[in-house]
C-alpha cells in the first residue's frame, strides 16, 4: 500500500492546539494535546447543532454558523481550559486548525501528465505543473461553487500526493529520467471572505496570536482512512447537513470529489414540514424514532416519511455515483443518522458499507469517548503532520 503520510515531514513535535470542525449540520470543536510520537490526547470538546434554513440559504446559513462558531469558540477557551488545567497543564494553546467541508470548501484531484524523452524531472517541472493546474481550478471554480465570486477564491490545502515515472509510483522522483511523469494533485480551495471571518471569530473568542491554519476535512478523511484500515480501492461518503460529498478512492488516490444536494437536512425538513413543526423538533422526532423509543402512531407515520428520502437518496446516489455501489464504502455521518444511512447502501447490495465512529479510533487516540468522529479524524490528521 502507498504511504501517504511519508509525504509530510512529520517532526514529531509537543503542541497543544485547538482543532475546529466546520459543515452544513453543526460546528466542533476540541482540545488537544498532541505529545511528540505518543497518541494524542482529546482534553476537551463539544458540538453544536445548527438548525436548518427552512429552503436551502448560504447567506442565512453562514450567518448562523458564524454566531455558533464565536459561541462554541468562547465555551472552549473557558470550559476546555478549565479541563486542560485539571490535567495540570496550564500552557494555554497557541494555534488552532480549522476544517472546513461543503458548502464552505470544495476540493478535485487532478492527474497531471508531462511526456519527453529522456526528460530529467526536476522540482521545477513539478512546480511548472501544478502552478499551471492551480490557475485552471481557480478560473472554473466560481461556477461549481456559489460562496466564491468576484475572484475571491483562495487555495486551503495543495498537497501532491503521488508522483509516478513511467508508470512506477517513486518518493524520490528529482534528478532521475524518464519520458512519461504524472503528478497526482489534490487542491482544496475556499472563498477568501470567508475564511477571514472564520479567523476573526476564532482568533477573537481565544485571544491567540497565531493566524489560524485551515485545512480541508476530505483530505484529511483520505488520508486517515487509508492509514487505518490499509485500503487502496474504496469510497468515502460524508453526509452532513446539506450536502453529500463523495470521494472515490483507486489505487490510494483520490480519483473524483462530488456532491450532490441531499443529506441530513432535507429529510428533517421533510419530517418538520408532515408534522407542521419546527426544524428542532423535527430533528428530536427522527433521533427517538431511529432510536426505537417513538410511539407506534407517530413511527408509522416517521417510517413513511424515511422510506420515501431512502428511494431518493439512493437513485440520486446511483445517478451521481454508481462506483459507490460496487466498492467498500466509508460512511462518515451526523451521529444518530450514521447507521440509518449505512443500513440503505447494504440494502443496495453494497454489503462493505461501514460506518465510520470513534470507537474505531479508541487505540491510537486518548480520550476518544468525548470526541466524535469527524474531530477524532482531524486529530489524528494533525498527529501525523505536525
């Protein structure tokens, strides 16, 4: 299997950071003491719930994800330092890592393929490359993704991750010949404005100096996955709140990033709107009934409801992906939702779906019951490249 992490000048250094988890469903954010080459440890963290726009707002939504990003921001630097001086450390963390996801990040892989003869690769004809794809992905960009216009786009995560020559994958390409080179590269990018008010917000509500480092979560989902469970060929289905981000994984990369509008969301939406209530009650509905603790009146008329977004989730799936149909796929989802959605794909005869939670990443991170699965990722991301 392809290393990745051997792509990352890992020093193996002690920090103590914040680490923030942005989507559509809900912001998260932790603790986390990062020990040299021990596990990290997880000191402190929480979650919070962001209630959907009743039709489908960026403005409205970015709103509200900014004020829930300056509370959660000022509960971790009060509560988590509180827990953090507990274990006796008083050093207050001096850097946060951000992660953002749709509708704030948008993400492609492109294999880019240069042939000459007896052609000696040189950094500078990788850099010529990329610097090259780069201008490309910024020009079309603004057309997939709504939040950047007016050239304001900017480049969170550019990371090369596999360099082959004639065919062999190499770590060490510089300075050998060869007619066919390809470069694998993944680009992560995110609107300007954005970003900045993220920032703000961060560096406001914890009083840090450090600007704030921003990262892309399907990255880091790629790149842990295929760390921890040693695959190759495999899916990545992260359904949020809005959105349904796919990544599909061939021969340890990233071949296609895609989207497609159907998530946790739309089918509280749904449940709120049969029920004539509101978004959060709706929400409060669906977790007693996938929790089995629901009348039998009311879970008669949630079942109707479910079984219909089953029907449209998995076509649009199909429709969107079929690829995800025909290979191990990971599910990384809202707890509560997680298993409801892996339980549909193994109907579709997928029977390698799985979840993705904590209790998965229990021996190589301390502290792992008060994470969730997103955060649990991210940490151990860090963990490999600091």
């Amino acid at each position: 299997m392809f290393n990745l992490f051997k792509l990352f000048k890992n020093k193996n250094r002690s920090s103590i950071a914040y680490i923030f988890d942005i989507s559509s469903a809900s912001i998260g954010g932790a603790i986390v003491k990062f020990d040299g080459g021990a596990s990290p440890r997880i000191i402190y963290s929480k979650r919070v719930e962001l209630e959907a726009p009743p039709t489908v707002d960026f403005k409205r939504l970015s709103l509200e994800t900014f004020n829930a990003l300056k509370k959660l921001a000022l509960d971790i630097g009060k509560e988590g330092y509180s827990h953090l001086t507990f274990t006796g450390d008083k050093t207050l963390p001096k850097y946060a890592h951000c992660f953002l996801s749709s509708p704030y990040s948008l993400s492609e892989t492109k294999i880019l393929r240069i042939e000459k003869p007896n052609m000696v690769f040189t950094k500078t004809i990788e850099e010529g490359l990329t610097e090259k794809e780069m201008t490309l992905f910024k020009e079309n960009i603004s057309s997939k993704y709504p939040a950047i216009q007016n050239g304001t786009e900017t480049l969170v995560d550019k990371k090369v991750i596999e360099i082959k020559l004639n065919g062999y994958s190499t770590s060490k390409p510089y300075g050998k010949t060869a007619n066919i080179a390809e470069i694998a590269l993944y680009l992560g990018i995110t609107s300007k404005d954005i970003l900045l008010k993220f920032e703000d917000i961060i560096m406001g509500a914890l009083k840090i100096d450090q600007k704030v480092n921003f990262h892309t979560f399907p990255l880091a989902s790629y790149f842990i996955i295929n760390d921890t469970f040693n695959e190759d060929d495999f899916s990545i289905l992260d359904i949020t709140g809005e959105l349904t981000d796919i990544s599909i994984i061939k021969n340890g990369i990233v071949l296609e990033s895609l989207s497609f509008p159907l998530a946790k969301n739309q089918l509280t939406r749904e449940v709120a709107r049969k029920f004539a209530t509101s978004y959060f009650e709706a929400d409060s509905v669906l977790k007693m009934y996938l929790d089995k603790s629901i009348s039998k009146q009311l879970e008669s008329k949630v079942q109707g409801i479910v079984d219909g977004y089953n029907h449209d989730f998995i076509e649009t799936l199909r429709q969107v992906c079929p690829d995800a149909f025909s290979r191990k796929t990971y599910v990384i989802a809202p707890l509560h939702y997680g298993n409801m959605f892996v339980e549909w794909l193994k109907g579709e005869t997928n029977q390698h779906a799985l979840l993705v939670n904590n209790q998965l990443f229990t021996n190589k991170i301390k502290g792992i019951s008060e994470v969730d699965a997103f955060l649990a990722i991210e940490t151990l991301y860090m963990s490999k490249i600091l």
